[in-house]
C-alpha cells in the first residue's frame, strides 16, 4: 500500500502542476466578478505563506493568462489549455481512487462530462463563498472583541474554519470520487483525519523555515520549484492515506479473509462465478430489484476484492450488466445481460475459457490425441449447456 500511494502523489503532484495556473485563474475570474479578487489574493499568500516566492510567481502567471485569454485566438487556445489540463487533473484523480476501491469500469462518458463539470464550477464559487464568510466574520469580530465571552468564543471559530472546511472537503472527495458506493459514515473519520492532518502539516512547513534556508543554500531562487513540489507531494500523500481508511473502514471484513483474487484456484474462480450467475438469475426470473455489489458479497460471503473482480469478467463476457437504480446513478446494480435460457453452466464455463488472450489454434491441435481431449471437452460443455443458471 505504502509504495502504491507514494507512486500516486507523484504522479498527482505533476498533474497539479500542470493544472494550477488554469483553476487558479477560474478562482481569480469569479472572484473579480464578486469584488473578492484582493481578498482571494490575500489568501492564496497566506495559504504558501511559507514560500512567499511560489505564490508571487503563481500570482503573476494568473494575472498574465488572465489577460492574455482576452486577446483573440488565444482565448480559444488558453480556455482548451485550461479546460484539458483541469480534466487530466480530475481524470487522473478518479483512476487513483477508483483503483485503491479496486473500480475497474469509470464513469460513462455523460456522467464524466456532467460530473466533472459540475466539480468544476462548483469548486472556485466555493472557495470565493468560504472566502467571503471568513471575511465577513472577521469583521464582525472586531465589534465583539472587547466581549468577555463571545469575543475570544468567535476568534476560536474563525481559527476552526479552516479545518472544518478542509474535512468537508475531503469527506466530500472520499464519497464522491470512487465510481462506487462509499458509505458517508466510511469517509466521515478519515475526512476529518486528512482534514485535521493537512492543517498541522500546513503549520509544520511554515514554522520550518530551516528547510527554506537550506534549499536557499543549494539551488539559489530555483528553490521555490522543489519545495512547491515537496509541499503537494506530501499534501497528496495525506489526502490518499485518508481514501486508503476510508476503504478499509467500508471493507474491513476483506482483510480478516485470507483470500485473495490471487490465491483463488480456477475451479474456485469458475464455482463462484456459477453461485453469482445463480443468484443474479433468480433474482430477476423473480421480477424482484437486482443486487447491488454489497449485497452480492453478504450472500456468497467473500471479499470485496474477489468480488470485483468476478463481477468485471462476468460483465466482459456479457452475461452481467449493469444498471443505475437512481437518478443520480450512485446505486449500480447487476442484472442478466442476454436471455436466461443461454445462460447456462456450460456457456457460462466456455466464455470463461476464452477470456484473456488466445494462442494460436494451430499450437493445440498438433495430434489426434489432443483433438480427442478437445472432442471430450466439447461433448461436456454441450451437456453443460443443458443446465441454466436460474434453476440452481
């Protein structure tokens, strides 16, 4: 786990370079258009505090593709950029959370465009807003300072804000990245956690002023580019820690199971493949709603982790489909894919088979012998065809 979430922050890290300058310059657009823009300004220093160099330079490079976006043919290359680099971005953070929730299958193609979107625009209007709400209550604090109570009680909520808004933040990552289910209460403790975690990392690097002077030393004003990219590093590896809990709270049951996809035998692959086609197939002959992924693992009793992946090559050889049971498409249920008279063991047992990669024919039928044992399996898989999974 350490090294895959390692080998995530940096890749992250250089995605969010990349993508920086363009949220940013979302960001400073809204909120020049509320009258915020000084204030904005105000906190992005005080969030590099600790490199005062990094946010001039970001700032400038804002101000500049600001300008520059107004001018004729850039526009519509500067918004492409931006647009591209935003959705690498986003893109590369659903795989690395779908592949810590062990999600094989993204999002659709409309609910990427519609997601992403709505993350999109709902992320700078969100800051300007906490933004705005920071600065109103400071103000007001300023009248009640003098008040024995409600003066130092409205300090510790200004000072609080930080985090509560980061934890929100990262509870709402947890639950709404994965392409899955992710029980509210799963990211609730490691939000909180990441939350609280980033802020006191956040206090650490800014009260070390050692290692400013140090890379000062070595790379002279280059220095600002290494630090930047420790500061994200970290700041990913924090914020994927907490998606590693937050699975794990959601599936503890896998990790006191000592199996895995890997120690699974074919024969046992093959025996649980039948009981969820089973399963699957008595449900909907029934006419009752399909099972969910959760429901699936309550009835056979194995881990998520097996799980996925039996579900993902059932849905490669179509005898599994999916279907959205709300509107909003969080709920993915599983239901048959073609008609459940071919669905029967044996068809189910030779799609199997042909999954993956094939040698070429010619390698397998070099003597008479094995074209028997071919003939053999064939007559077997024909009777098997006899048996359909629904009346299991």
């Amino acid at each position: 786990m350490a090294k895959r979430v390692l080998a995530s922050a940096s890749r992250l890290t250089y995605s969010t370079l990349l993508a920086t300058v363009p949220i940013l310059a979302v960001v400073f657009a809204i909120a020049r258009g509320f009258g915020y823009n000084i204030y904005i300004e105000e906190w992005f220093r005080d969030l590099l505090k600790a490199q005062p160099d990094v946010s001039e330079i970001i700032i400038g490079f804002v101000n500049s593709y600001l300008i520059n976006t107004k001018k004729g043919v850039f526009l519509g290359i500067g918004l492409l950029f931006m647009l591209g680099t935003v959705l690498m971005l986003i893109s590369t953070i659903e795989e690395t959370f779908n592949d810590i929730w062990l999600v094989r299958k993204p999002r659709s193609m409309f609910r990427t465009f519609t997601d992403y979107m709505a993350l999109l625009f709902a992320l700078p209007i969100g800051i300007v807003a906490i933004s705005g709400l920071s600065i109103w209550m400071q103000a007001f604090n300023r009248h009640l300072i003098d008040i024995t109570i409600i003066g130092p009680l409205m300090k510790f909520c200004i000072e609080l804000i930080p985090y509560v808004v980061l934890s929100a933040v990262f509870v709402g990552l947890y639950v709404f990245m994965p392409n899955t289910k992710v029980r509210l209460r799963s990211a609730l403790w490691p939000g909180i956690a990441a939350g609280v975690s980033m802020q006191l990392f956040q206090l650490i690097y800014v009260n070390s002023q050692i290692w400013v002077s140090n890379y000062n030393a070595i790379y002279g004003s280059f220095a600002v580019i290494p630090l930047f990219m420790l500061w994200m590093q970290i700041s990913w590896t924090i914020i994927l820690v907490g998606a590693e809990l937050s699975y794990t709270i959601q599936n503890h049951d896998d990790f006191l199971s000592n199996n895995s996809q890997a120690d699974l035998s074919y024969k046992a692959r093959m025996v649980l493949s039948i009981k969820i086609m089973s399963i699957v197939c008595k449900r909907f002959s029934e006419g009752k709603l399909a099972y969910s992924s959760m429901q699936l693992k309550e009835q056979l009793g194995i881990s998520m982790r097996v799980l996925s992946k039996l579900l993902y090559d059932l849905q490669q050889i179509h005898f599994l489909a999916e279907i959205m049971h709300d509107d909003k498409g969080e709920e993915v249920l599983y239901q048959p894919a073609e008609a459940l008279n071919i669905l029967t063991i044996g068809e189910l047992h030779s799609r199997l088979s042909k999954l993956g990669t094939n040698v070429d024919s010619d390698i397998l039928s070099a003597s008479k012998e094995w074209e028997s044992a071919i003939l053999l399996y064939d007559e077997y898989l024909d009777k098997a065809r006899s048996i359909e999974l629904k009346k299991l």
